[in-house]
C-alpha cells in the first residue's frame, strides 16, 4: 500500500502519528518519511524515519505486523 501523506497511522504500540511527507536526504538520497507525533512527547514533536523502516514490519506473537498502519486518510 502506498503511503499516504496527510495520512493518520498508528504505531504498532499505540501511538498516533500523521504523515507530512516523504524527503530525502541530502548526502545519501535516502528516502526518509516526515511525521508528526499526535500525542505531548517530551522528546519532539516532528520526527523522521528511513521510508523502508517506516513501511516494515515487525514481529509480535510470532506474525508480521505492520510498524505503522495507516488508520484514516485525511481530507
């Protein structure tokens, strides 16, 4: 499924997440997705993660599930 910028995902351990878009860095031309913590985190609240993490999968109770899952598509 292609990522949807605009896009409201959830972290496989609860937390929300919307997608502001895919960048890239300026060394390496990885793809990386921009988002934006829909909860208070101490830490930030804009983020980046190498596209291929973000889109991956990992292992709970022995079967694949999506890192994040996109739950609506904004308007």
């Amino acid at each position: 499924m292609p990522l949807v910028p605009g896009g409201i995902y959830q972290h496989y351990k609860g937390p929300r997440y919307r997608v502001l878009g895919v960048v890239r860095h300026s060394e390496t031309l990885e793809e990386l997705v921009h988002y934006e913590c829909l909860y208070t985190n101490p830490n930030g609240q804009f983020w980046v993660r190498p596209r291929a993490m973000f889109e991956g999968t990992v292992t709970l109770d022995g079967k694949p599930t999506p890192r994040f899952a996109l739950v609506a598509a904004e308007a």
